[in-house]
C-alpha cells in the first residue's frame, strides 16, 4: 500500500472479537502506525462493549505533520457540522470510564473473550452441521436464495437477509442444527 501511496482506511467494528484479544486484532492497524505514514482508523464499540444503540466510536487520522493533522481537522469539522453537528455523549462517556479504569477496562477484555469465546463455539457447530469452510467473519452466507429464505422465515421463523447472509452472534451451538435441519428442507423442497 505504502510503494503505490495508498491511504490505508481501517474499519474496526468488531476488534476483539476475531482472535478474542484486543491487541492482536489491532495489529494491523498498529503495523501502519508504526510505519509513520499516514493512516485512518474508523473504530466503532457498538458491538465489543454491546453499546449499539448508543452510537459509539470514533475515528483516529494519523497525520505526518501536526501542520497536516491541522488541515485535516478543520476538513473533518466542515463535514462534522452540516451532518451531526454534535455527537452524542452518553455512549460516549461510558467507554470513556471503561477506557481509563484498569479494573474495568480489565473486566471488559474478559467479557469480550468470554463473547468471542461463544460465538466460536456457535461458529464450529455450524462448520460441523453445515460444512462450510473455516473463516472468523461475524457474517456467514449460507448460500440460500431468495425464495428459501423467505421460506425459512415463513415456516421456521428463522430471519435473515434476502441474500441468505445470518449472524453468527445471532446463533449458539443449541440452535445451530435447528438451524441446519430447517436449511436442509429449504434447500430440498423449496424452490
Ligand atoms: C464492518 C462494519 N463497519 C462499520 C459498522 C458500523 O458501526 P456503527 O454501528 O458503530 O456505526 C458495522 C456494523 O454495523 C460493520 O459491520
């Protein structure tokens, strides 16, 4: 990216939650980092602090000069003020607690773990039931089409999207072969 002078734009909204550790899902933001090059990283806690209606995150700009970081800020606020204007604070201010409390900020790596944690399991119950091949996406399709998965939502209340895409948080290793069942008819007896 750096020899064909590429911006790098991360999008983290679920650090954490690929390895179970914060640190080692960071590493490729922090490898450009570390480059001093210039980098932006969108990172969003809705999912890892289970803060989705709140609308939390923030966007960090990694500038060569502070001479640059200073058009850059003045270029954010221009966008800033037509579209939001003001953030709001209270999601805000709770990561902002968890963040600078080693205590808390403690017991939340542990909680986010314990979360990865499950949806791993959930996810090698589906590889089992299903087949499908081994990934760490939050985001699975399963393949069905439109007329099956509006078959599955009909007959076994099961929802997701048109374009059979399920999430894998949505699911635990108890449901996964009520879910594989029902795909299996979908699949048979649906068009
Ligand atoms: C890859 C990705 N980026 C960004 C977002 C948006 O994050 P937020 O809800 O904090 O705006 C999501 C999920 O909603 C996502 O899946």
């Amino acid at each position: 990216m750096r020899s064909k002078g590429l911006v790098p734009f991360f999008d983290s909204a679920y650090q954490g939650f690929a390895s179970g550790s914060l640190d080692t899902d960071a590493k490729p933001s922090r490898m450009f980092v570390a480059d001093r090059g210039e980098c932006l990283v969108a990172q969003s806690y809705a999912k890892n602090m289970g803060l989705y209606g709140d609308r939390v995150g923030a966007l960090s700009i990694v500038c060569k000069s502070a001479d640059v970081a200073g058009r850059v800020k003045s270029q954010l606020k221009l966008v800033i003020r037509p579209m939001y204007s003001n953030p709001p604070i209270h999601g805000a201010s709770i990561v902002a607690v968890i963040l600078r409390d080693r205590n808390l900020f403690n017991e939340w790596t542990l909680e986010l773990k314990a979360m990865a944690d499950r949806i791993t399991c959930s996810r090698d119950a589906w590889r089992l039931e299903s087949h499908h091949k081994a990934d760490r996406y939050m985001f699975t399709f399963t393949g069905l089409n439109p007329a099956q998965v509006s078959f599955m939502t009909k007959e076994y209340h099961i929802n997701m999207t048109s374009d059979g895409r399920i999430s894998m948080a949505g699911l635990s290793s108890k449901t996964v072969p009520h879910l594989a069942d029902a795909i299996h008819i979908a699949v048979t007896k649906a068009v």
